[in-house]
C-alpha cells in the first residue's frame, strides 16, 4: 500500500452515539488497499462519543475527528466538507462497513467515467445477522422496490443515497450542502441534477451496510420515507413517478383483497402469489432458506411502513393542504 498518495477522496460520516459501529468502519477503512484517502469523523453531540476509536485508527483510516452540538446529520455532513481537503467528498454511513479494494475500485471508476457525482449499491456482510440480511433483501429486490436503490436493473433513474454517495467539491461549491431534512440524499442528488452535473451508477462501488436490527426500527424508518416522498413531490413538483405509488398501491390492494377474500376466498389469490414469489426469489438471491422466509416479512414492513407513511403525508399534505409551507419548513429547520 502506498501511504503517500495524495488525498483524492474525504469519507465524510456524521456519528450520533455509536461508537462501535463506528470502530467496525474504521477498521474497514483502516484495510483499504488505496490509502489516497481521509476520514472525517463528525461526531453530532453524541452522549456516547466515538473519539477513542478514531484515535485507535487514527493513522491506518487517517481520521481527522470532530466533535459539535447536536444539529442534525445534514448539517453535520456539511461541517464535515468545510475542513475536508479531498478533491471529491464521500459519504457512508456509520453502521456500514466498506470492502478493502472500495477506494481503489471508486478511483478506477472514475478514470474510466468521470462523473461530478456518483454512487453505487450496498449489500450484506456475511458478519450481518439474518434479521439485517433479510432486510436488505427488502430494501434492494426488484420485487420491492423496483431497483431504485442502487441495482443494475430500475424503474427511475438511479438516485445515490448518503451509505454510499460521492461528489465533486465543484457540486458543492456551486449547488451547496444538505438540506436537514427526511430523505436529504434525494433532495441533494435532485438538485444536483437540476444543476446540470450527470449522476452515475458504479455498480462495483459497493458498501455492506447494516441497515436496522429489527423489523420494529424497521417499520419506523421506512414509514418515514414515505412520508418524505411526498415531501420530495412538493419540492420538486413532477418528480415522483410510478414505482413510488407502488407500496401505497400494495397496501390499498392487500387491505381490499383480504377484505373481500371475506365474500369470495379466490380474491386473494394476487396476494398469495405475490407472497410466494417474495419467498422463492428471496431463497435463491440470499441462498438460505431461514433468511428468504424472514425476507418475506420484511418485505411486508417495508412495503406496509412506506405504503401507510405515504398515504399519511398524502392526505395531510397534498389533500388537506398542509404542506403549502414546505420550503419554509426546511429552512426554519436549518436555522435561518
């Protein structure tokens, strides 16, 4: 490994508590086979601080820590890219863990398709435990989600997610930072693209994330994403598309079809055929039958959690008229 090359690229994470999530990505960090990086560590007014562990990898990640009051993870990021000195600035999560040829593929990448900004796909560690492999399940099959997190194959264009998002400090200089918002790594790439800069997919950049541990933390992210959807579609008036009705449209059909499986039993037929493709495809894509079968419920909560988030921030929002004041919202939420 070359311990002289030049920083080319900033890993920027925002930490809130957790230090030994943190400890599993600096090693990580620590093993890469291209050390033409930093790590910036910004510790959002943790209770629990993770600074010891940064001073444990602090040559082999070659970390630079910083500790700040607790204002969110968008403004955190941004703290984060006002001391970073790499030409490109990266973004993980803490509870991800990164293969040791990430930097080394990232800056391969980039030579062969330069792009002012990217991201690419995250998957399961084999370390995860079968609760977090069957949600990832959930979260990246087609059959879910339509693609849109990351994978060759999509319904809409491939939007980057701050587990593994990158961009130019050109992009940040003329589009600016995150916005503190639900759902800001939509809104950043939006705008990036809305700017003019081209988004690409490097569908060999991948992280392992970890994602959450149960399918009740589970519920409550993805309830909130749906809600940020709708968020999204007030910002930018236009850009929500079809794939993104898909959990609301599952869960109005499921509710009907159970109902009316009361009257005529054949009515549920689409349910159960759907549920039994969940379940095939889940044990030949994660190749265990114990981890298929939980990516079957986990597809239920994240279809369920985003489905109902959804039609909430619908009615309230779009029917009722309540969020007319977005943009207000947002800013007041930055603190202007």
């Amino acid at each position: 490994m070359n311990s002289e090359a030049p920083i080319m690229f900033s890993v920027i994470v925002p930490v809130y508590n957790r230090p030994g999530e943190v400890a599993e990505l600096l090693a990580s960090l620590g093993a890469q086979t291209d050390r033409g990086f930093e790590t910036i560590i910004v510790e959002d007014g943790s209770t629990v601080k993770c600074e010891e562990q940064c001073r444990e990898f602090a040559d082999t990640a070659n970390v630079k820590y910083y500790y700040k009051g607790n204002d969110g993870r968008s403004i955190a990021r941004n703290y984060g890219m006002d001391r970073a000195n790499g030409d490109y600035f990266i973004f993980v999560d803490s509870d991800c863990i990164l293969p040791p040829d990430y930097i080394g593929k990232l800056r391969d990448s980039l030579a062969k398709d330069p792009s002012d900004c990217f991201g690419g796909p995250d998957a399961a560690h084999e370390s995860f435990s079968d609760t977090q492999k069957a949600i990832n399940y959930a979260m990246t099959s087609f059959l879910t989600t339509g693609g849109i997190r990351g994978g060759k194959v999509s319904m809409e264009k491939f939007t980057p997610r701050t587990f593994n998002m990158g961009f130019s400090r050109k992009v940040y200089e003329k589009v600016g930072g995150f916005r503190e918002m639900f759902s800001e790594d939509i809104d950043m790439s939006t705008r990036i693209r809305l700017a003019g800069f081209r988004i690409a997919l490097f569908p060999d950049v991948t992280v392992y994330h970890k994602r959450r541990v149960d399918f009740k933390k589970f519920w409550r992210q993805v309830h909130v994403f749906g809600m940020s959807r709708i968020t999204l579609q007030l910002l930018y008036p236009g850009s929500m598309k079809a794939v993104h009705w898909l959990p609301a449209l599952f869960v109005i059909g499921a509710v009907a079809m159970i109902i009316g499986a009361f009257f005529c039993k054949w009515l549920i037929i689409p349910l159960l055929v759907y549920i039994l493709a969940l379940w095939i495809w889940g044990i030949i894509s994660t190749r265990s039958l114990k981890i298929g079968t939980l990516g079957v419920a986990a597809a239920m909560v994240q279809l369920t959690g985003y489905g109902t988030g959804f039609i909430r921030a619908y009615v309230w929002k779009i029917i009722l008229g309540h969020g007319r004041d977005i943009n207000d919202e947002i800013e007041r939420r930055r603190g202007k």
